[in-house]
C-alpha cells in the first residue's frame, strides 16, 4: 500500500461501511469545485482535496481538468475504483461508496448525509475558529464554551489549540475525525466507544480554566468572577466525564437499599391458614426465631407477652378499685366527725377561710 492511499483509507468502504455518494454530487462537484478539491474533499480525503488544490495552482488546473474528463467517459471505473489521479494512478479513494439508484446499501436516514464530511470540513476551516464545527455536529456545549473563549479575549489561546487540533484530525488523522463525529456523518460507530476517554483538548481547556481560577482566587475583587469560573470548571468535568455528578453518587448509595426492597417484595405472602392461627400456635416459619430457655424447652416471644400485658392491666383496675373505695370511707368518717361537733375534718380549707383550731380541753 502506497502513502496516498494510506492517507485516503478512512474514506474507502473499510472504514465507512456504507455505499451512501451520490456519483450526480460528485460529478457536479468535480466541474464546479473540482480546481479546489471539492471533490476529493466529498469523497472524504481531506488531505486529497488539499494536494490536488495545491497541484492545480502550479499547473493551471491540469488535474481539475483531468478529473472532469474522466468523471464523464470512465464512470463505470470510477465507481469501481475511485478517481484516478494524475500521477498516482488509481488511489481507491472511495472505491465502492458510490450508491447503486436501483439497490441502495444503506437505511435512509444514513444515505441522506452523503454531503455532511464535506460541509464540516468547509465550516471546520471558515468557522472553526469561533467553535462553528462544534455548533455543527450537534456539541453545543463545546460551541458555546469555545465561542466565550474568543468573547473574552483571555481564552484566544484556548480556542486556537482548539481549532488547530480539530483541523489536524480532520486533514492528518482523518479516522479519528470520523470517529468522534460518527453519527454526524452517517459512519458507523466506533467499537470502543463505550469506552471513550477525554482528549486533549477537554484536559486543556480544564487545566488552563483551573489556572485561571487560582490566580483570580489570589486577587482582591474577583470573587464573584471566580465563584462563576468554578462552576464552569464544575460543569466541564461533569460533561467530559472526569467527575460523576452527585445524582450518580446517590443512585450508587441507594442501590443496596432497592436490593433489600426488592428482597423484601419477593418475600412469600402467608397463606390464609397460617394467618387464622392463634398467636401461640407454632409454625415452620415460627420455629426458626424461637430461642432456647435455659430449662432446654423453646419459647416465643409473642407467648410471653400476651400474659404480662393481661396481668398489668388487671392489677391498674383493681388498685383504681381499692383507692376509690377507700378514699369513699374516709369522706364518710369525715362527715360523721363534722355532724358530732368535731372540726377537723379531712376536706382542705375553703379559699378565703382558715381552718378553726381545736378547742383547748
């Protein structure tokens, strides 16, 4: 395999896996954009469209004509091959991709971005500046926090190793491009995306806004700036994934609670027999929580409660009998001594009146 087509390889249906170029597009492309690269770039070779703009500026356009001619009479081979360039011969850049109007390969949601590798690459270079890519591909949030990089002039650094490292992808590693804008595309997913680790850029962005925030934190009067700085730092590690948010720590900590939940509705219901037995009537399930006496026999719970429950309410009743009984006598004497001439009496004095002494004998 030569080096042009190890460049062009993410392009070729190994990597796309998907017959979605319209051969209408890239004809039309190639007349039209052909002396830019438009069309190389449609066929997704960023780095093709580059060489052949470069080579049609030193020779007068000599390979958008070359290509145009062959777009028109070779179309069988060029679907079949891919377009054969000027000095490299047949590349296989997207040998195969080109869709069949008869037998499409492919559902239509897919088919239906066959121009998106294409528009991003062209907003990549004209706006990727200000995160226009980002806004493109559906990271808005990467959008919005690369736009305030280039608002507040403090972040330019930021936004330019942002954008750089994007077009490097794009043009450089162009697998790597596709991978992380799969469904934008229309590619297929990559296989370790479930475990997809931060780039370089998000370790950046954080590293440099962590910066930012100690140096506010040391000077006077920019508290409030800094107390919103960190919870965009905040933010930005929750959605790259550095930091789990806390809703994902609580669900952790509940977790064994639901276990014992769900053990507990698994529990067997009793039947309505064991529920119409008297409390001191022993089952299977009873047999196990009975403790052993020290006498050797078994006991329950439940047995020695009833009686001492039973035996504490009828000793309250009858001591409320007896003292009613006997304060009942004693009121009776005290009259009996009032009617003889006897003032003392077991009633407390009246407000207002004191007791008369005992008369002396």
């Amino acid at each position: 395999m030569s080096n042009a087509q190890k460049f062009i390889l993410p392009s070729t249906l190994n990597k796309w896996n998907l017959q979605n170029l319209d051969y209408n597009w890239y004809f039309a492309l190639t007349i039209l954009g052909g002396y830019f690269g438009l069309d190389y770039l449609y066929l997704g070779s960023p780095l093709g469209a580059f060489a052949k703009f470069l080579f049609n500026t030193q020779t007068y356009g000599f390979a958008w004509f070359y290509d145009m001619i062959n777009a028109a009479i070779s179309q069988d081979q060029v679907r079949l091959y891919g377009p054969v360039a000027t000095v490299l011969g047949a590349t296989g850049l997207a040998a195969g991709r080109f869709r069949d109007s008869k037998y499409p390969n492919g559902p239509q949601e897919k088919l239906d971005k066959h121009l998106n590798f294409m528009i991003y690459g062209i907003v990549l270079c004209l706006f990727g500046f200000v995160g226009g890519d980002s806004f493109l591909t559906g990271h808005f949030f990467n959008g919005v926090i690369r736009l305030f990089c280039v608002i507040f002039f403090i972040g330019i650094p930021i936004a330019l190793f942002w954008w750089a490292t994007n077009l490097y992808y794009y043009f450089l590693d162009t697998g790597a491009a596709i991978d992380q804008n799969w469904n934008y595309f229309g590619a297929e997913a990559p296989s370790d995306q479930s475990a997809e680790c931060p780039n370089v850029i998000m370790i950046f962005t954080v590293w440099i806004l962590k910066t930012v925030l100690a140096i506010l934190q040391m000077l006077p009067f920019f508290g409030p700036i800094a107390s919103l700085l960190q919870e965009l730092i905040k933010n930005l590690e929750y959605a790259y994934g550095f930091v789990e948010p806390v809703v994902k720590e609580v669900v952790k900590a509940v977790d064994p609670l639901m276990g014992v939940v769900e053990a507990e509705k698994n529990r067997p219901v009793p039947s309505v027999a064991e529920l119409k037995k008297p409390i001191g009537t022993a089952t299977a399930a009873d047999m196990t929580s009975k403790k052993p006496m020290v006498g050797g026999g078994e006991t329950d719970s439940s047995a020695i409660l009833g009686p001492i429950l039973v035996l504490t309410i009828g000793f309250v009743v009858v001591s409320s009998i007896i003292v009613s009984l006997r304060r009942s006598r004693q009121n009776a004497a005290a009259k009996t001594t009032q009617q003889s001439g006897d003032q003392e009496t077991d009633e407390p004095p009246h407000p207002g009146n004191l007791r008369n002494p005992t008369p002396a004998t």
